[in-house]
C-alpha cells in the first residue's frame, strides 16, 4: 500500500478517518489519472461500514477506451455489491465531460446529479462521489463542473484532494488548494499517489515541500 521512507506518512485509511460519519465525501483531482480511483479503491476496502457505501461515479467518460475498465467496474471489484454503485453518466470519447456529452448530442444535468446525491445521503448511506479529470474540468454546459456540484448538493461534505508526486506536481496541485480554499470548500486532506514504476527524485522531495508550503493541510502518500 505505502512506501518506506523517512519523509513517508501513509495514508490513513483505516477507521474511515477520511470519511467523517453524516458527510458526503468528494474524492477530486488536480488532473485526470492523478489517482482518484486508486483512492477510492482503498477507501472502500478499509472502510469499517462497507455495507453502508453508496459509491457515485458522477461521470464516466472513455468507455470505450481499449483495455480501459470503467470506475464503476474497478468499484465491484473490491466487493461492493452491484447496488451500492450508481453511475450518472458515461460517454464513449475519453474528453472532459461537457465535450464527451456534446458530442453525443447529450448535456449532463446537474439537478440529477445533486438530487440523486443529496437522496443517498438522507436515506443514511455513506456516500463517496468521484469526479472527473480535474477540479476545472468542465461538466455542465454553462462550462462548470465538480465545484458547482458541490455547492448543490447543500450537505455536509468532506473533500479529498488527489494528486500525484512526481515531477510537474507542485503548480498545479498549489493551484488546486487554492481554488478550492477560494471557493469555500478547502480539503480535508491532499492525498499524493505514486505512480507504479516511477522513479524520480521529485517524488521524494516534493511531498515534504508540499507540507511546507501546505501547512496545516495533512498531506499524505499512498500507492
């Protein structure tokens, strides 16, 4: 799950540390395949309420991708039963999802989306919503996207920030803190996944510079 190291502060997955009970928790990225299903996997396999998980996949776009298994998929995998998963939509073309939508002569509505979260969380599930690409990655056709959801759902929430640690790290997951600090819905925690095979030296220091520049946000590792 982690790596061994002095500058090393693993994850805490377990006793659902990252999922206060009574909130909608929201796993976002700072860009797409920065690991936000790697967390959720994790998430759901450390959870010590599993049965109450209702995991929500708000928009799944590259269905259609060679070889690609979809979240929703990856999801069942790790023993949810296929009723505690709940997709809101999903697009073949792997673009953002405005785009993906548009092309195929669809919109996403964010009423859907909000009411069908806002449902799980009052009927006392645990509710765990995965966005899409980045935290400005367009959803909905006036161009807003995972922060306009947010502010819709009007629930307690708790929000994950996922990014990686490599190198190219530091502008854009800076960037991501602050926007969502801005906008009033700061993270509870940056979460850093290694990705597999990669080796560099930025991968070791910039978790560290990342808590310097970050403090008192947690920030943690995990593979």
């Amino acid at each position: 799950m982690s790596r061994k190291g002095s500058s090393m502060r693993s994850a805490p997955f377990s006793g659902d540390s990252l999922h206060p009970e009574g909130t909608v928790l929201f796993v976002v990225g700072t860009d797409t395949e920065v690991g936000k299903t790697r967390l959720v996997e994790e998430l759901i396999r450390f959870s010590s309420e599993r049965s109450r998980l209702k995991v929500v996949k708000a928009v799944q776009t590259g269905v259609d991708s060679p070889g690609e298994t979809p979240d929703s998929g990856r999801y069942l995998r790790t023993g949810l039963a296929p009723e505690q998963v709940w997709e809101g939509y999903r697009f073949a073309r792997p673009l953002d999802p405005m785009t993906a939508a548009r092309l195929e002569g669809r919109r996403i509505d964010p009423e859907l989306l909000s009411d069908r979260i806002r449902r799980f969380h009052d009927e006392g599930l645990r509710v765990v919503v995965e966005g899409a690409g980045g935290i400005l990655s367009p959803f909905f056709p006036d161009g807003t996207g995972i922060l306009s959801l947010m502010r819709h759902i009007d629930r307690p929430m708790t929000i994950l920030l996922v990014s990686h640690p490599h190198l190219g790290t530091l502008s854009s997951t800076l960037a991501a803190v602050r926007i969502l600090g801005e906008e009033g819905l700061p993270p509870r925690a940056l979460l850093l996944c290694h990705r597999p095979g990669v080796r560099d030296d930025a991968a070791t220091e910039n978790p560290q510079t990342l808590r310097s520049l970050l403090s008192p946000l947690p920030v943690y590792e995990f593979a």
